[in-house]
C-alpha cells in the first residue's frame, strides 16, 4: 500500500517556496532560530551548500537523500554521546519537516 501523505506543502513549480536563508548555521534565520555554537554545526553548513546546489542544478541527489546524509554526519559528530546523538534525530526531524520550503 502506497504512503499518502495528509498534506503538501505548495511549491511554485519546483521553486522553492521561501527565498534563499543567507544565515550560516543550525535553523531558519527567517525566524531568528539560527544555533552557531553546535557540534553539530560542520553537518548543518553542508546541508545547506547540498539545498544551494539542488537549487542551482549542480546537486542531483532527492531532498531525502540529502536529509539523510545530514543525520549520518550528525551522528558521526556525535559519537558515543546519547544525548547528542538524540539531538541528531531532532535536528533530522526539523530539516525533514520545514526543508521542503527552502527545497
């Protein structure tokens, strides 16, 4: 049985639907929520130069597969820490929920 999702975000034909987040960090600075004193920082800085480059055509991966690859950086930056490493999977969450709109 195939997934169906309850709602989808609008988009403007593959545009994304907010404009670039010129903040450098962890979060969306169009909300004042950017976190720079993380260890998680490396990973979040990545993530973003991955959604720069799907929006100028030189990053071919799916939103997921980047998402992904975000998490796994996270948690190799976490190490043993069971608290960083469950902070990974919120920082995972929060990019999988609200990244569609810079997507």
């Amino acid at each position: 049985m195939a997934r169906r999702r309850l709602w989808k975000l609008p988009t403007t034909r593959g545009k994304a639907l907010l404009p670039e987040d010129e903040c450098e960090g962890c979060g969306i600075g169009y909300l004042g929520l950017i976190e720079t004193v993380t260890p998680f920082l490396p990973a979040c800085l990545d993530h973003d130069r991955a959604y720069d480059a799907h929006e100028r055509g030189t990053d071919t991966r799916s939103r997921a597969e980047v998402d992904r690859a975000f998490l796994e950086h996270c948690l190799r930056l976490a190490g043993r820490s069971l608290k960083l490493r469950a902070l990974a999977y919120v920082y995972y969450g929060l990019a999988r929920t609200f990244g569609g709109l810079f997507w």
